[in-house]
C-alpha cells in the first residue's frame, strides 16, 4: 500500500511516496519515492519544470576501450608485467603504463608525447585510476627503462601462456613466420636490431627490425614474438628460435601430444628439420619449384582432384622423394587461377623488358668509346633482372668499331620449362595420417599470420611502423606494447566471431572506436552523469557479442 507522506528537514519541507507491508506482522514502510517540495510538486503538476543545465559536457570514445581493457584484466596483464619489473608502491606501475600503452597502439597509436592528449579523449579513466600529470611521455621512457631484454621475452611469453588458458586455444597447429619492420635510425647510430635488408614495405633505403612470430591456425592470436636483426636469414632465425617455441607451447601444454609447425619455404634448412625429426612434433613446409622441376614436368593426367575445406577441388600428386637425409613426403597441388595469373605475368614481363632493351640498344649504337663489352652485358642483365626474365630472353651483343649491337628474343625452350613451375605448390610434410587435401588445408592457413603482419602496418589499427626509437631497449618495449596490443584485439575478435560477428578485425575496432560516452557535470553537483551515446544496431549487436554492457550513468 502506498502513501504520500509529508517530512522536515532542518531547512525545508518535502513529500514521499512511500510503500507499505507487513513484515514480521508490523507494518512498516518498505520502499520510499522521493517527490521534492510542494513548489517543484506544483511545478511539475503543471508542467513548467525549468531542467537544469548540465555545465560541462564531455563527449569520449569507450566501445572499444571497455571491450580491451576487461580481455587485459582478465589476462592479469598489468599484474605479470608488474611480477617481472616491480617498483615502489609511488605512482602509476610499469605495469599500468606499458598497457595504457598498448592500448594506444590497438586504437590510435601516437607519440608517446601525445599519449596524454589521448587518453583524454577516451574513458580510460573510468576503468583504471590515472594521474594525468605523470602521462608525459619522459614518465613512459623512464618506466621503459626498467625493462631488460629478457624481461621482455619472459612478460611476453607470460601473457601469451595466460592468453592460451584464458581462451582455450587449441595447440595442435603453430604457424610460424617472419616480416620486418622500417624505422628512421640513422646509419651511424649503433644498433643490434636495426640493420639495412630488403624491405618488405618497399622502403630499401632504411633501417629495419625483424620480427619473428608464431600464432595459433585459428584465430592468429599471437603466442611467441622475438625481435631479430633484419638482416639475417629466415632459415637462421628460426633454426636459433625453435627451442624456445618449443619451450613456450610445451609449457601451455596440458598433454604430450606434438604440435605441427607450419611454415614456408624462406625458413627451411637441413638442421631444422633434423631437429623436428628427433622432437615429438610435426610439420607441414613448402619447397620452391625450382628444387624440383622433375616434379613440375609430371602431366597433369597423373593427379587425383582433391577437395580442400574452401570447397574448391585442385588436382594433387603426391609422391616421396629424399629431402635432408630422408624420404619425404610430397604432396604438388596445381591451381588454375594461380597458373593464368602466373603466365599473365611473365608475358607481361617479357613485354616490358624488350620495351627497355629496345631503347637500351639504341644507348649502345651510340656509345662513346667508354663503354666495355662487360658494362653492356652488364646493363642488359640488371634490365632482365629487374623484371624477373633473366634467362627467358637470350641477348646477343656484338662489337662494331667500339659500338655495340644488342638483340634480344624470346628462349622458347626456357618459357615451356617455366610454365611447368606456374600454378604448383610443393608441399612436404612428416604427417602421414592426413590426408593430402587436410594437409594443404593446414598450409593455406597461413593466411593467419599473413594478416596479423599486415595489421600491425595497418595505418591506423595495432600500428607498429615506422619505429620512432632510437635504441634497442626502447625498440624491444616498443615491439612488446605493439604484441601485447595485437593479441586483446585478436582475442576480441575470436570472441565476437564465436558469438556471430562476420566481419574482420578492422570492422570490430571501427564499429568500437565510434561507440562514446557522454559525461555531464551538473552546477549544483559535484558527481557526474555518464550516458551511453546513441548507437547503430550493428554496434549493439557486436556489444552484445562480446559482453560489454557500458551503463547508461554511473
């Protein structure tokens, strides 16, 4: 039963609404509606309320900080970073700022000069406590610095461990590569890391820093990193790191059972796979067709179609031959599209360097007398190397009274042995069981690893070139904050997909980004009011997916 009852205070007059029950066999008043004084009552009966004015309104992005910052506290992040580099009980914690960190390279990575601007715009400071003014960017480098080389390793391969407990994740299939990343450390500045190699950006001139991984088949959520220096092989990279990935995935493992590490034909060298032959695990690799052009020349009428889980059929020709040290099982697949894509290029190629050559012969009927034999025969290779035709055209160059004659045409011969190679893969592996269309399934995968790479140099999402650091330590947190930031937004991603998102990693964090909060500050009130901002349906349903339910005021 409810009533409207009349109450005093020491400085005016008010009305409730209040409820009553019996409790224990006594009435007593259970449940109150505060109404205010008689004049806002009066005012409210006839409408004229005159709402207040909030005095400050602040509009900030929280979609896809409360998504990233709940998957970094579930993963104890902070926490472990603070295990392995613990200071005083003063201030902010390494801990805190590495994930602030993190969290700024996921979403708008900037200077670290910038990062306080930033967080400013974002609702940081509603999950974790924040002193603005030790947000400068000399307080991160002096956290930074607390971190040694092994530290790093060891945090990294923490979060990983606890990542792979956290979401289940399967270990049975590992796949492995390696990219490298630019930066703008001048030539004269001594680093370890930093070298001069073939860019993969295409930015030859610069300095780069190489970065070997290794993610689960699924999802491509990151499971071991290692900073290497970039001009080093593939194949001695990964021959220095296998035991330490072995090390990582035994560690999260719960049973005995081997893993199979994928990887391409860039890493291969006779130790490694001695050393997966003694181990209990397994492996799936790739050889290039120019080790095996008796393989490439076996008529298609001898392969079997095989369906792989795209639904696409390819023929398959599965055979064994010696591969270091022992008979190896190979499994050549021959895809069409691959081949017309492959032939178009090469015709292509040929056009463009008889295009230059032509011009390049009428250099050489005008030579000055300067010119060798040699430096003609010279300038005419790097032309058919540039386009990827040495030995598919045959240059004759013949000396006339110090001028040359230079005629370029088509090896016929070695074209048809060319084509032999288009639309073929060449697989080798160790796992017998599978069977051949499972064991290319597993190789295709490694598109996972292919698209964490291109994340990470993404222009705006989990951004980690160019590297603006200037030494080693600074590159080695630089790489952990930039793994730390790749691994919550793929585990994200996993879970929204796993709930019915269909979209890829970029749309999860556009969709995000764009969720905000507004928070209002009252005159008559110190607390602020915080309100959720309008969103589309796709948001509420990708919010939904992912459990994160950001309340409409706090």
């Amino acid at each position: 039963m409810a009533s409207i009852i009349k109450k005093k205070s020491k400085y005016s007059t008010y009305y409730v609404i209040a409820e009553s029950a019996r409790v224990d066999g006594k009435p007593r008043i259970v449940k109150q509606w505060y109404l205010g004084t008689i004049e806002k009552i009066i005012a409210l009966a006839e409408g004229s309320t005159d709402k207040e004015e909030p005095r400050q309104i602040d509009c900030v992005s929280e979609g896809a900080i409360a998504v990233l910052f709940k998957i970094a506290e579930e993963l104890g992040i902070r926490e472990i970073i603070d295990q392995h580099c613990s200071k005083r009980q003063q201030g902010m914690s390494v801990g805190d700022y590495l994930l602030i960190a993190a969290l700024n390279r996921a979403l708008a990575a900037t200077s670290k000069s910038k990062i306080a601007e930033w967080v400013e715009s974002t609702a940081l400071h509603l999950y974790m406590p924040l002193q603005k003014d030790k947000l400068e960017s000399q307080n991160f480098w002096d956290h930074f610095d607390k971190l040694d080389q092994e530290m790093i390793a060891r945090i990294g391969d923490d979060v990983a461990k606890k990542a792979i407990e956290l979401e289940n994740i399967p270990l049975d299939t590992i796949v492995y590569d390696t990219s490298n990343y630019y930066n703008y450390l001048d030539v004269l500045n001594p680093s370890e890391l930093s070298r001069i190699t073939k860019s993969k950006a295409g930015r030859n001139s610069l300095r780069h820093i190489g970065l070997a991984l290794a993610v689960d088949r699924d999802h491509g959520i990151p499971l071991f990193s290692r900073l290497y220096p970039a001009n080093e092989h593939d194949a001695k990279v990964m021959k220095k790191l296998i035991d330490e990935i072995f090390e990582q995935i035994n560690a999260a493992m719960s049973d005995k059972k081997g893993i199979t590490l994928v990887f391409d034909k860039g890493n291969n060298s006779e130790e490694l796979i001695l050393k997966l032959d003694e181990s209990r695990h397994h492996f799936v690799g790739s050889r290039s067709p120019y080790h095996h052009k008796d393989l490439c020349r076996v008529p298609l009428e001898q392969y079997r179609e095989v369906c792989v889980k795209s639904g696409e059929v390819l023929p398959v020709y599965e055979t064994r031959e010696e591969i270091y040290g022992a008979k190896r099982r190979i499994i050549v697949s021959f895809n069409e599209s691959t081949f017309q894509r492959q032939l178009h290029r090469m015709e292509q190629n040929l056009e463009k360097a008889k295009e230059e050559l032509s011009s390049f012969k009428r250099k050489a009927r005008g030579a000055d007398g300067r010119s060798t034999m040699d430096s003609i025969k010279r300038q005419a290779l790097e032309i058919t190397d540039r386009y990827h035709v040495t030995g598919l055209l045959d240059i004759d160059i013949e000396e006339e009274e110090n001028r040359f004659k230079v005629s370029a045409r088509k090896n016929f011969p070695a074209i048809e042995e060319a084509k032999t190679r288009f639309g073929k893969q060449i697989l080798f592996t160790d796992r017998e069981s599978l069977q051949p269309g499972e064991v290319i399934d597993i190789y295709l995968d490694r598109y996972i690893i292919e698209d964490a790479f291109r994340i990470t140099k993404s222009d705006r999402w989990v951004k980690m070139d160019p590297v603006f650091h200037w030494t080693d330590s600074k590159i080695r947190v630089h790489a952990l904050t930039c793994m730390i930031a790749l691994l919550l937004v793929r585990i994200a991603h996993k879970r929204a997909r796993t709930n019915g998102f269909t979209h890829g990693a970029e749309r999860m964090l556009e969709l995000l980004s764009s969720v905000n909060t507004a928070i209002l500050l009252y005159p008559k009130s110190t607390k602020a009011v915080r309100v959720r901002c309008s969103i589309s349906k796709e948001q509420e349903v990708l919010l939904t997916a992912l459990n994160c339910q950001i309340p409409h005021s706090r």
